[in-house]
C-alpha cells in the first residue's frame, strides 16, 4: 500500500504515542505516524510522507472523535502544515505531561530494560507558553521572521502576536532583516541580544543569567538552559539526586558555562569540567573560578583524569554519551552518576550502557520544560 502525498486516508483509529510527536496508527497492515491526534481519537489523516515500505507519515486534518484532552491550539500557526515547532498543542498541559510519561517509559523499558513508573513534573509558567529565551527564526522571502514546518525548508511566517512560546521580555522585531538570514534572540530584557548570522547587532555580547544563587555568564551565541526555570530546575534534582559530601571529587561533563559544577563546589566538593566550546570553557573559568575547566571533547578528556571520583555529572547533547565516554566513567567507579537528558531514547541506551557495568538506576525524574512540543528532559541518578 502506497498513499501519494497529500491523500486523505480514514476514519483512522489513533493508538498510543511514539517518540518524536505522533501517535501511532495501523492502515491496512502498515504503520502511519500521525501529529495532531490524540490516543483514543478517530480521525481522517493527510498522508504527508510515505516513502517506506513499513511506515507512512500524515497529519490529522479533521477529527471525528475526540479525546478528552483535546483543546483548541492557542497559536494561530500551529497544526497541520503550520509551524513545526509545536508539536503538542493541541492537547491540554496535562495530556502532554501524560504523552511525554508514556514516551519516556516505554524508551526506558525497550532501550534501557529499566521499568519507570514515575510522573512528567510540569515546570512554572502553568501556561505553558512564554517560557524560551532563546530563539531561532529564519528571514522569509519578504523580509518578515518566521520559523520552519516540520519536516521541511518551508517558512512560516510569524502570527501577530510573535511566538507564543517567546520570553514575553524577548526583543523582536519584524519587517528589518535581509530575506534568507538566521535571526537569534538570546536572553530577555536588559541582558538580550539579537544575532544575525551568528552576529551581535543588537544588545550584549554576553547574556547575564541568574540561577542556582549563581550569576553566570554566558556567550548570545552560547548554551544555557532555554527554559527560564530550567536551570534552577535541573540543579535542584542533580543536587538532591548525588547527595555531594563536602571533600567528594566530581566531574561535569559537557559543562557548557559550568551550570552544575557552581553548585557542586557550593557544596564543598572539587570539581573538573570539560566542554567542547572554547568560548564556553572561558565564560565557566570566570563563573565557577573554584572549580578546573578544560575545552576538548569529552571522549578524548576525560580519559586522562585521575583513577577515582565520587560524583560525575553528564549533561550531553542528543546523542547521548555513548559507550566510549560510559566506559571511561564506571572505569572509575563514581559513587553516583546524574545523567542529564534531553533525548528518552538515548537516555535509554546509556542506561542500558551503564547498568551493564553494574550501575543501578537509582532514580529517574522527568521535567516538562518544553511544554507544546513533544520535548522532555530527564534526571537520572545511577550508583554503583
Ligand atoms: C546540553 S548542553 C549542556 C551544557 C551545560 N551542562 C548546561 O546545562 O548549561 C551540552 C553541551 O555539550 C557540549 N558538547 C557537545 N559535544 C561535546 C563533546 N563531544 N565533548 C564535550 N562537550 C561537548 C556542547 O557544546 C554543549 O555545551
């Protein structure tokens, strides 16, 4: 069975979520991966891509059943064929947290063999919207910001009112910039920048954050925590999750401008970092001036640190920290291990990593700090 592009194919039956911001449903003996629907929801589906044997992609155009948690998305742009940036919103908050909950613990259970039965913990806004501080639009072909469709080069225009998931103290402006230019807003109010392919022509150079009862800086072009309360969010279940004793030795690994070795040496403990950005290493030498950074890859660091260290702390990029990197770190037998995650599925990979070197999870906590899309960011603690 082969649908062009653009069918309509239904009544459709939408089954459980999947990783990536669809429902799964069955056609005539093949998968289609449908956004938009809900669990439970009968719907007709636009076929937007079908080029596998096994699986098709399509978006729910009309729902003739539906969920209980079903709402009307309060962006104007998001939905089929909008804005790829929002996957979820037309679901209330707590029928995200429950998608993201599901999604979370079957990747845990078929990648990682680790049965999770905990919750996704909403984070502040409760609306959900208003909470990025950094942005990425792309310049249209009429010089107005817009953001990308799923899937696609093709440009969306900004509604009105700008993106609701903008910082409302972001600075932007529409209508000023050259068609075909990346536009970055980092930070908010007196401490924003505006980058037009990769340079600062409005604001700071370096952004000035607070979190942890820490001052930070960081590049406009640099990483921190896109969700304003992410910060203190993540430390606040690091912390609580490695128990620090004062004169314990630590690592932070992918430290960006040192968000969890502050408040390890805060704590008493002797921390060395390592991070890929030079720039980022500079700004965490001056953030965290107790503790020692080094720029490099991780893989190729931290093999040459010392035998022992009690607490180790991985906060890598979607890939996940892989088996090399894994392997270095049990090698030397941390106490505990907190493993920061923005992807389920490579969380579930490592931890299967690490519990094959004779780590146990410990505990597993889910934070909702990308509300509207299919995003989530996990805590993992692992002892030995
Ligand atoms: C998810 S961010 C975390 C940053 C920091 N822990 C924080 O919360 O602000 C991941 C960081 O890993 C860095 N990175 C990516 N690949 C790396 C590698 N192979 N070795 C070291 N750092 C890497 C990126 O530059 C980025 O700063």
């Amino acid at each position: 069975m082969t649908w062009a592009p653009g069918t309509v194919i239904g009544p459709v039956s939408v089954g459980p979520p999947a990783h990536g911001g669809h429902c799964v449903a069955r056609v005539d003996g093949k998968v289609v991966f449908v956004r938009h629907a809900l669990p439970g929801e009968i719907v007709e589906v636009s076929i937007t891509e079908d080029a596998h044997e096994r699986y098709a992609r399509g978006d729910a155009v009309r729902v003739l059943e539906a969920a209980a948690g079903r709402v009307p998305a309060p962006c104007p742009v998001a939905g089929p064929g909008g804005c790829g940036g929002c996957d979820l919103q037309h679901a209330d908050l707590a029928t995200q947290r429950e998608l993201k909950r599901q999604v979370v613990a079957e990747q845990l259970r078929r990648l990682g063999g680790y049965e999770w039965s905990g919750d996704v913990e909403s984070v502040p806004p409760e609306s959900g919207l208003g909470w990025r501080t950094r942005m990425r639009y792309q310049v249209t072909a009429t010089g107005q910001l817009g953001l990308r469709a799923h899937r696609s080069h093709d440009l969306i225009e900004l509604p009105e009112q700008g993106c609701l998931l903008a910082h409302p103290d972001q600075p932007v402006r529409t209508g000023e910039y050259e068609p075909g230019c990346e536009v970055v807003v980092a930070g908010r109010g007196p401490s924003s920048a505006v980058l037009v392919d990769g340079e600062v022509v409005e604001g700071v150079a370096t952004i000035v954050e607070h979190a942890a009862r820490r001052t930070w800086r960081v590049a406009a072009n640099g990483f921190w925590q896109v969700h304003e309360a992410a910060a203190d969010t993540l430390v606040e279940a690091v912390m609580t999750g490695l128990e620090p004793r004062r004169g314990d030795t630590a690592w932070d690994l992918y430290c960006g401008v040192g968000l969890f070795a502050g408040p390890l040496v805060d704590a008493g403990v002797a921390v060395r970092g390592v991070e890929l950005s030079r720039r980022a290493v500079r700004d965490a030498s001056r953030n965290v001036p107790e503790a020692r950074f080094e720029a490099g890859r991780v893989e190729q660091v931290a093999r040459r640190w010392p035998n022992r260290v009690d607490l180790v702390v991985c906060d890598p990029p979607r890939t996940g920290v892989g088996k090399v990197v894994a392997e270095q770190v049990v090698r030397r037998r941390p106490r505990r291990i907190a493993y920061v995650a923005c992807d389920p599925a490579a969380l579930g990979r490592d931890v299967a990593t690490f519990t094959a070197s004779g780590y146990s999870v410990r505990s597993l906590r889910a934070f909702d700090i990308f509300p509207m899309t299919h995003h989530v960011e996990c805590v993992a603690i692992l002892e030995g």
